[in-house]
C-alpha cells in the first residue's frame, strides 16, 4: 500500500502531467498513474499530445515541409538542389527521437517535483476514509490511497462502425503516423484538424491524397472566409477535397483499401486507396478506470460528468482534458489540470474557454481565437471587420510566404475585440498577441497604437486592427 497521497492524478498526459507537477508544486504530496508504454515496454508519459498527437505530427510536417520548400521552392532562392530524396525511415526515426525527448522530460520533471509515478492502470477500488483506493496493475501492482483524485485519462480515435482500425490499411492517428513508405493513394476520411495535417504530411511527400468530408461546408467551426482562404490554397496544392459525402462502405482489398460513398449529388462513388487515415473524432476515454467501483458519473456521450469547475459528483474527485467536455485541446487539458490543482489548495482560478486558441499546423496555418462571423451573426450582434491580407506584408514577401490574411472582429459600438482569425505563415505564433489582447479585453485600437517590429509577420495583426476603422497603411 502506498500513500496516502493528497492527490493521485490518473493518466500523464498534458492535462495530468501538468495538473501533477502543480499540485507538488503547491505543496501536495502528488502520485501521477499512465499506462503509456514505449516500444520497449517501458513508460512513456505525454499521453497522446506527446506520442502520437501533437508532437510527432509537428516533428513530421516540418520534415515534409522541409522537403517540400526544397523540392518546391529553394529554386526561387537561387539554390539548386539535384538528386532530392526522402528517407522516410530516417524521418520517422527522428520523429521518435522528438517523441523521445519529451517522455523523457515528463519524467525529470516529475522527479524535480516530487512527484511519485507509477508505470501501470490506475483503476477506482473504493472510496476509503477520508479519500479513494486506488489499483494500479501492471509491471509493479501497487494500491495507493488518497484524499483527491484527478481523472486525466484523455480519448481515443473513433472507428468508423464496420471499418476497426488494423493500422496497417485502416488507420488512426497512431498508424497515420508511422506509414513505413511514402504511399501512391491516400484516402483521409474527415478534414478536420487531425485529417489535414496527417493529409498535408503525405501529400508533400508525394502521396495522391483525397479527402472525404460529411459535412457540406470546409471547415465548418472555422470563420468562413478564413476557411474558404485555406480551401483555396489547399486545392492548390493539389489536395482533393469532396464534401457533404456519405460513406456507405470500406472494405480492405489487396490493393487497399476501398471506400464506396455517395457524393454529394448522391451519386454512388469509390476511393481506392492504398492507406485511409480515419480522423472523424476522439471519443472519451474511461476504459480501465472502474468508474463504476465509486459511482463516478458519466454524461450520456461517456465524457465524465464534471461542472464548469472540473468537480465531478464524487466528493474530492475531479476531471480534466479530453475525458471531460469542452475543446479536445492539449493547452486546454494543460490548464485545467493547473486550475484544478489550485482549487485543491483552496485558490480561485479561472479559465475561459472563449479565449483558448484553435491551431491547424498545416501550410498556411489556420488560427484563431474568440467568436467568428458565422457565429457574431447568429448571436445578432453588432460588429466591425477588418481584413488584412499577407500579401501586403514585407516580411511575408521576404519569406517567398504571402498566402493568407489577419481578420479582427470588434464590437461596433465598443471597439472590444470579439474574434482574430488568421491564416497564413506562423499563425500559429502569431494568434498568441489577439489572446492576450481578448484576456485584457482590449479593443481593437489598442491593437492598433501598439509598436510592432518591422518587417515581422506581426505588422499584419497591427494593419487588421487598423482595418476595422478603415485605416490601414500598407494596403
Ligand atoms: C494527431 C493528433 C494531433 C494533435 N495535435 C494537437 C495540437 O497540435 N494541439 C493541441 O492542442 N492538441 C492536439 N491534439 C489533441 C491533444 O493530443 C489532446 O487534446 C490531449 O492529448 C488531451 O490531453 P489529456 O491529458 O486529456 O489526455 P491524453 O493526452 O489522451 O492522455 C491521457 C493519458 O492517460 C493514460 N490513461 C488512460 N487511462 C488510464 C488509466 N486507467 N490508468 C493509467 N493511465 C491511463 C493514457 O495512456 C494517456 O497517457 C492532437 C491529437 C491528435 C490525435
């Protein structure tokens, strides 16, 4: 029996890594269970962000992006390059190198914090005194007792009903990211996040890739003419995209896969592929859990139930990140493991889900954060636009990189700023300045009288700002 702990934080991903390392620092002597394990079997703490999402899709569409600007457009540099060619082995190695080096930053920064780790399943047992049993099971059983506990056990790719993953022609995230070879055909079953950045990495190696979308508009959450920008540039590149499809069948054959669906015409269409990247959605993830042990209550969509504070309806028991509702976001798991931390100590943090910025790493990169036009419409509020393209920006100019644009939403009457949309280079960095300036909520001319470096990228933040009255000065 180990323990008791103040707090047992169960699954290491972004969310409970984090939540982990500020109960410690706070004072609290914290226990982090995951069952991750690496290759060799042994823990991998980062949960999906770190092993197969957000950081070995970023390791892998630098490559490729690298392979691409070389293939594509060093020659506009003047630099001449014979013989290109892509190791994919060595790409994916370095991929697991990356991958590597923030497991093995998970667990320093547990050990620099004290905080215990056990490599296994942590499952409820009963609620004891004071607090809950906790077994863990795998290499080294253990139970653990303490008086909190944060269920940070994140999601799992959903399957399409009658095509299970096998990863080797039907695959998730996981085996999208580890394709030994670059394939001829690639189909990708729904563009959202995951779907275009997976679809973008294999494209510029080389791979046909045709994307099959249910709903009838690109990009529906995003801001239409922020989406209708990244269509444009996307189908320019070659990407093939049919929306408002419905699948009717996948079947595996000996070339592939085969995907029967009816356009958005309703005629009857097949995709022939070599790989299909299914990427419609993340289902919660409580399996192994025994939520059932404590009476842990879960939603009718199998998220656990928590309020707008993470507390679930068990006393000292909360939940975090993916399993709970709310952007499936590692930044947003981050900090509610931190704000949930902070109420354990008896603090009164706060996060706003209006301000937590959306990123799509594909090139242009699409980010944005607060309300879009749709959406302003919808509510009936009164609003200003204003635009500013990349096109006009030195620095984009200098890059060789000016697809895209900055678009500030403010309101007509205050000026407060309601929503930054932006696609285009190093958007990504760049949505950073709106949350900020939405968290002090500022206005839109605050923006505006800011001294921004020139030439950076950052001038079409300012120019987009100064567009809502009208006023640019570079367009
Ligand atoms: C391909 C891809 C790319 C992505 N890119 C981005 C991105 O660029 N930016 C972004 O913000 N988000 C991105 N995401 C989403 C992001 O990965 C998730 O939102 C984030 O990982 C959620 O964090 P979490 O801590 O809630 O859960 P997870 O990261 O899923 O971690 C949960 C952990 O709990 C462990 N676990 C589960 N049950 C148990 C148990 N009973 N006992 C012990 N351990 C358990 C799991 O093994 C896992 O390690 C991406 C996702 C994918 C799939």
């Amino acid at each position: 029996m180990a323990g008791p702990f103040d707090v047992i934080v169960i699954g290491a991903g972004p969310g409970g890594y984090i939540a982990a390392i500020r109960a410690a620092q706070l004072g609290f002597k914290t226990a982090c269970i995951d069952e991750w394990q690496n290759g060799k079997g042994g823990p991998a703490p980062g949960g999906t962000c770190t092993n197969v999402g957000c950081i070995p899709s970023k390791a892998l569409l630098q490559s490729s992006e690298n392979y691409e600007h070389a293939g594509r457009h060093f020659a506009d540099h003047g630099i001449g390059l014979s013989n290109l060619s892509i190791d994919v082995g060595k790409m994916l190695g370095r991929k697991d190198a990356v991958v590597k080096q923030n497991n093995d930053g998970i667990l320093y920064l547990f050990k620099k914090n004290k905080v215990t780790f056990f490599h296994g399943r942590g499952a409820f047992s009963k609620a004891v005194e004071g607090g809950y049993e906790i077994a863990v099971s795998g290499p080294k059983a253990e139970t653990l007792t303490g008086k909190q506990v944060i269920v940070a056990t994140g999601s799992n790719p959903r399957a399409l009903p009658g095509a299970a993953f096998d990863e080797e022609g039907i695959l998730s995230n996981d085996g999208a990211l580890r394709i030994p070879g670059v394939p001829k055909t690639l189909g990708v079953i729904g563009s959202g996040v995951i779907g275009l950045e997976m679809g973008s990495v294999w494209r510029r190696l080389g791979a046909e890739v045709t994307v099959l979308e249910a709903l009838p508009t690109f990009l529906g959450a995003v801001d239409a003419q922020v989406a209708a920008e990244a269509h444009k540039a996307f189908i320019k590149q070659g990407l093939k995209i049919a929306l408002g499809i419905k699948i009717d069948n996948v079947e595996k054959s000996r070339k592939g896969v085969a995907v029967s669906y009816a356009d958005s015409k309703g005629s009857a269409q097949t995709l022939t592929c070599e790989k299909l990247i299914v990427s419609i959605g993340r289902v919660p993830n409580t399996a192994g859990l025994a939520p059932e042990a404590v009476g842990l209550e879960l939603d009718e969509r199998g998220f656990v139930a928590v309020d707008a504070e993470c507390r679930t309806n068990l006393p000292g028991v909360w939940a975090i990140g993916d399993v709970v509702r709310g952007p499936m976001l590692a930044h947003k798991a981050e900090e509610e493991g931190v704000a949930v931390a902070e109420r354990i100590a008896g603090q009164h943090p706060h996060i706003d889900f209006n301000t937590v910025p959306w990123v799509i790493y594909t090139s242009p990169e699409i980010a944005w954060v607060g309300q879009n036009e749709q959406q302003l419409k919808a509510a009936g509020r009164a609003y200003k636009a204003g635009t500013f393209p990349f096109m006009a920006n030195g620095r984009a100019r200098a890059l060789g990189d000016t697809t895209g644009l900055v678009k500030f939403l403010a309101d007509a009457k205050t000026d407060e700023i309601l929503g930054v949309h932006m696609v285009g280079p190093m958007v990504s960095e760049l949505i950073a300045e709106a949350v900020v300036a939405m968290e002090f909520r500022a206005s839109a001319e605050d923006i505006a009288r800011i001294c921004h470096a020139h030439p950076s990228l950052s001038e079409a933040t300012k120019e987009a700002a100064l567009a809502i009255d009208k006023r640019t000065l570079n367009l």
